[in-house]
C-alpha cells in the first residue's frame, strides 16, 4: 500500500529536503502522483511513496505532518566555514555534507549538481560541512 495513497488537495506534509508544505495537485497516470508546493517555493513532484523527483534519493523523504518524528534528523548549525579547498577534498574523500533548504544535513553526492553549484557559485560555504564523527 502506497503512503500517499488517500492524500488530497491541501494535505499538510512535511519533506526532509524542503521543509514544510502542502499537496497542490494530484495526477491519475503518472509516475509521479502528487505536486507538493512547500512554504519557500519550491514545487516538487513526488511518487506516491513520498519519493521526489530531486536529486537521487531512493526513499521516502516526504510524510504527513503528524506522521513525523524530526528529533532523529540533524539540524544543528556548521561549527566553521570551510575553504574551497577543503570542500573539493572532503567530497573526494566522501565525507561531505550539505545542508538542504529543509536544514537537515545529506551527503553532498545525494543532492543534484545543480544545487552545488549555485552554492558554489554564490559563495555560500557555510552550507556545507565535514561528515560528524559518530
């Protein structure tokens, strides 16, 4: 059974990637059954799985509001700026992260190229950081 089976016009969800949003339309025939609109713009196509049509994720990363648990996603701010350089080799070395518009942290190699560069682009190294050791 599908997650989004049910949903309808004006469902408040909640997608790890972009924060908080709503259902804006809901297509019959198609690989991706919902249009999620969220509250800084973005409008994202989803499966009805919860899956996006963003950047290479291969689960769900898109719930009903009441449905989620956000104590388990890491939120917490960068504890310093990294260089260019220390960019470029973090990500050779795998352990680079991003921070999404949502403000939870992914490896940067889940997030599409676009993304990057416009951060890159635009200077915005603060949103990035070393992969926390656990």
């Amino acid at each position: 059974m599908s997650y989004f089976k049910n949903a309808k016009v004006g469902d408040k969800v909640y997608g790890l990637i972009f924060g908080k949003g709503k259902i804006s339309t809901i297509y019959e025939d198609s690989h991706f059954s919902l249009m999620i609109k969220f509250k800084n713009g973005f409008e994202v196509p989803y499966t009805e799985d919860g899956v996006p049509g963003w950047g290479n994720f291969k689960k769900q990363t898109c719930y009903y509001r009441d449905d989620i648990n956000l104590m388990k996603i890491d939120f917490s701010p960068a504890t310093k700026i990294l260089s260019d350089k220390k960019i470029i080799e973090y990500r050779e070395k795998n352990i680079l992260e991003v921070r999404l518009p949502s403000g939870a942290w992914k490896n940067v190699n889940k997030c599409p190229d676009d993304y990057i560069e416009d951060i890159c682009e635009n200077e915005r190294y603060y949103l990035f950081r070393k992969k926390p050791k656990k």
